[in-house]
C-alpha cells in the first residue's frame, strides 16, 4: 500500500495504473530526495536533474532508474479514500528487478549489499539499514 498525494506521478498513474517503486540507497540518497521534494509540475527537467539512468520495465509501462540496486515492477489493484488531495492504493507486484551483483549466493536480493535507507519522519531524516540482527519466523518459537 502506497499513499499518493496530488502529483504528476499521480496523473500518470490515471493513464495506464502501472507503476515502479525503486528502494532509495545511500548512494542515491540527495536525488531521491530531490525528486521527492520538487514537483514536476513546478520544474519539468526535474528528472534529468538526479542524472538518473531510466529503461522501460520488462513487464508494466512505467520506467525503471537503473540507478538503483533494486526496482518492483507494480499494477493497481484499487484505491482507497481517493479526494483532491490523494488517496492511497494498493499495488500487485508483477516483477522485481535486482542489479546481480546485489544477489547473494542463493541467487536472491542481499539487502545487506545494497546499502538501503529509510525515512525517519519523526527527526525528518534518512536512517542506512544495518546488519541481520535475527531469523524471521523463527527465532520467536524460543518463547514456545
């Protein structure tokens, strides 16, 4: 589930309801944040700002920034309290790209080499994610 305000990506998604979501790395961190900030609407060569590299999807008509370690491939599924303002919308993913020096030897994404970030919207900052700290759906039968 993504919440959507009132942006240009917001008019396009109306075209076609394909989209891509691009996980934001340290490394592209001052161009995420850019493009986040700055409307299109407000400055249109806003994009060739962030000197992105952008293909098209294999499997929805939306772009991919090659940029980034790792790209889902998304369609609409609904969306939810849609107003002037926005609404929300619920996404299928019908593909992931992940740049292959990015998969661990299992052949699956290694979160761990990608450096991502994360918004911190209580200090209004972007936080690196670290390292495993346990084993999903597992370490918790310990209290069993």
């Amino acid at each position: 589930m993504i919440s959507m305000g009132n942006h240009v990506t917001t008019d396009n998604l109306k075209l076609g309801g394909e989209f891509t979501v691009a996980f934001a790395t340290k490394k592209t961190m001052v161009a995420s944040d850019f493009v986040g900030i700055v409307s299109a609407k407000n400055d249109p060569k806003k994009m060739e700002k962030t000197g992105w590299n952008i293909k098209k999807a294999t499997m929805v008509n939306a772009p991919v920034f090659t940029d980034f370690p790792m790209t889902m491939e998304c369609r609409i599924k609904e969306k939810n309290d849609e107003s002037e303002t926005g609404y929300y919308l619920v996404a299928e993913i019908v593909n992931i790209l992940v740049d292959e020096k990015y998969l661990a030897e299992d052949g699956n994404p290694d979160m761990e080499k990608m450096e991502l970030i994360v918004f911190d919207p209580i200090h209004h900052s972007y936080i690196q994610l670290g390292d495993k700290v346990g084993n999903a759906f597992s370490d918790g039968k310990a209290l069993k």
